[in-house]
C-alpha cells in the first residue's frame, strides 16, 4: 500500500464550512513518535506533507482551498498541545506531538547521514540562508541543494520551479506560513522532482535565531505558545487567547458526540477552569519556574510516576521544592512524618529548599499540575493521586479512590 492510500484511506478532516466542527483527528493525523515518523517520511517514493496545529485547522473552517489542499496531502503530522489535547477530548489520543521545530532538526540530521540533499525555500531575505548555515554547523555533511526567500524570490513560479529541479534536492522544504505555503505545494508539489515536500511554518526563524526558541521547561509541559505569546504578543494573541478556545470548543463538540452528558460536563468544566488558570497565572508560573532556577541546583519542574483512575500511571508536574536527591533520601525521614499511615508529610522535612518552604506555603509548587487537568490525566477535585508505593500497601477498601481521577484540591 502506497504512503498516499495508508493515510487518507480513512481521512475525515474537519469540512471548511461554519457549522461543521472537527471529526476523527486519529484517521487524518500520523499517530507515530517522531523516529517511526522520520522514516516514514524519508522512505522511497514521492510525499507532500503539512504539519497541522490549532491555527491550521481554524484556517481549514474558513478557508476552502486550504482544506483542499491538506485532505489531498500524504501525511498530516500533530503539531503542538492544542491538537494533543483535542485529540483528548475526542478519545483517541495521539502518540506523540510532532511540531516541525523539534522534527525538521531530527529529520536533517537523519537527511546528512542518507546523503540526501535539501533545498530552503521561504522566510524573509537571508533566513533561509541562515538557516542553512546553522544546520550545516550542527549537521557536517549536509548537503544544502539550494536556497530562496519567500519574497522577491518566490514571485515567479516557475523560475522556483525551475531552480528546485535544477538543484537535484531531495527534500524542499517551505516556509511561507499557513496557509500559503500549503497552498504553493498544493498547486505546485507535482511539478517538482523532490520525492519529499513539506511546509514547516516558522521553523527557519527558529533554526536560524531570528525567533528565539521557548525554554525547554516549557516545551516540556507543552506550554511554548505561552513564551511565543510573550514574545510576538501582537502577531500571537488572536491566534493563542482566541484561536485556540474556538479550536478547542469544536473539539469539545465532537467529543459530546462520543462521551455521555455527566462526563462531558465534569471534563468541560475541568478543561475551562484549568486552561483560564494556566492563562491568567502564566505570569506566575514564569516567576515560579524562575525562582526555583535560581535557589538550587535542578529543573524548575519535578516530575513523579503517580497512580491514577483505575491503576494507570501518569507522571505528575510540580514546581520542584525540594533538593534534588530527596527521592534517596526519603528513607531516612519516614519516622519524622506528621501523618500517620500512609501518606508521607512533614513540616519540618530537611530536603526542602528555602523557595520551595514559600511556594509550597501557598500551593504554588501545584500549579503545574494544570497541565496534568489539560492532558485529562488529573481533575480540579478529586483524590491527591498516590505513589505507587502507597498504593501497593493500600487495604482493599481504600482500592475505591482509583475509581475517579486524581485531583489537584484533594477530595473537599
């Protein structure tokens, strides 16, 4: 079977009318890690491919040639939490997100190892030159087949054309935003000898500096919008605060259709409350994150493998507060805990840090878990979710806690 027939067999992408909200997200989008993925798009015979994120299915409600032209792509890859979360909503989550500015390094660094040549097409005058020194830098080897800016340099189609073919690329990759560039492989990806064309949106301003690139605790927790926020607020701000409600909102209609009315409800109100709080608190967040950066050594975040509704693991997000070998040296201070039973607490726990005293004081080190409520892993209320630990040494009636979603407040 064809890469063509493998992933639009099943395609059922949302139809660029008003009323019509988003259908299968797992049927129309690749649901691979990104190594599966590399491969797939670097195997033999010819691909256009399109990465989608939230703004690119907003412009697929109003635009109807932009539609056109991601149904009739080869491959449609995840990009970005927006999309990640949706895909939640509707019951089918996806494997893995994978936004171009993390792939198309992956992918050219796999590209210099093959041989295969690539040509830059796109940006403002000198960013796809720039990008190309940049992953020559980081890629000895590469093989750059041309480059072209997205401008003056883009206005003759044919001359493009003509310039890519010449070049003997292998790859040709667009970046001219959505959705022009979609659109120009749309009308143009068949006249090019490439067997790999894809638009990659910003991914040359990342790569070549002009935009600088999210800290990795926020990609990690899958808030990079919110630094691009802060960063091109004016560009960004109709397309995050009102964009990404609207595409979440429609997503949230799907799954009506699949999901019963209590549920709905509880995960609606969930989703609302959480993705206000993480919007309106960002700036703290920020402080938070940075505070905890500066009074020790370690990531600002601490990740833990907690149990959550019926038995599943999940790896919960805080702010971490204490040093960062408490794990090792738990053992040594169970005696000292204020709680009997169980569940570990004590006020005057050695490992914790003079910053982490403050944020714990008023809750602060759970925030993060707001984003465990957006992945659907957590609620807002519910019971603390436990280690799995204590969750071994639980009585049989204590078993019924797993039969809800942890949450972030304890059981009130």
């Amino acid at each position: 079977m064809t890469l063509h027939a493998q992933f639009n067999q099943s395609f059922d992408l949302v139809r660029p009318v008003r009323q019509t909200y988003i259908s299968s997200l797992s049927a129309s989008l690749v649901d691979m890690n990104s190594a599966d993925a590399i491969s797939a798009l670097l195997s033999p015979g010819r691909k256009r491919v399109a990465f989608m994120n939230a703004h690119c299915f907003n412009v697929m409600a109003r635009d109807r040639q932009y539609a056109a032209a991601v149904q009739s792509a080869d491959m449609l890859l995840p990009d970005g939490s927006g999309v990640a979360i949706a895909s939640k909503l509707v019951g089918k989550p996806l494997t893995a997100n994978l936004n171009g500015t993390d792939l198309i390094p992956e992918l050219v660094a796999q590209a210099a190892k093959t041989g295969k040549s690539i040509y830059l097409f796109g940006g403002t005058p000198g960013t796809a030159e720039a990008t190309a020194r940049a992953l020559v830098f980081k890629n000895p080897g590469l093989r750059i087949a041309g480059t072209r800016d997205g401008f003056a340099q883009a206005a003759d189609d044919n001359a493009v054309i003509a310039d890519i073919n010449i070049s003997g690329a292998d790859i040709v990759l667009v970046a001219m935003g959505v959705p022009k560039q979609d659109l120009w492989l749309y009308k143009n990806a068949h006249r090019i000898n490439a067997d790999l064309t894809m638009g990659v949106g910003a991914a040359f301003d990342f790569i070549s500096g002009n935009v600088p690139r999210a800290p990795k605790v926020f990609r990690k927790v899958g808030c990079e919008w919110i630094w691009r926020l802060g960063v091109e607020p004016r560009r960004m701000a109709n397309r995050y605060l009102v964009g990404n409600v609207s595409f979440l909102a429609r997503s949230a209609m799907q799954g009506l259709r699949k999901a019963s009315k209590g549920a709905i409800a509880r995960r609606s109100l969930d989703i609302a409350i959480a993705g206000s709080a993480a919007l309106i608190l960002s700036p703290l967040l920020l402080l938070a994150g940075l505070a905890v950066k500066l009074d020790s050594e370690g990531p600002a975040l601490f990740r833990q493998t907690r149990v959550g509704k019926n038995g599943r693991n999940f790896e919960i997000l805080k702010f971490r507060s204490m040093c960062v070998d408490a794990e090792q040296r738990r053992k040594e201070i169970l005696k000292t805990s204020d709680r009997e039973g169980l569940c570990f607490k004590s006020k005057t726990d050695p490992r914790i840090t003079r910053v982490g005293r403050f944020i714990r004081r008023f809750s602060i080190d759970e925030l993060p878990q707001l984003i465990n409520v957006l992945r659907g892993e957590m609620s807002i209320v519910g019971p603390r979710p436990a280690l799995p630990t204590e969750v071994d040494a639980y009585p049989v009636r204590a078993l019924g806690r797993l039969a809800v979603k942890p949450g972030i407040t304890g059981i009130w």
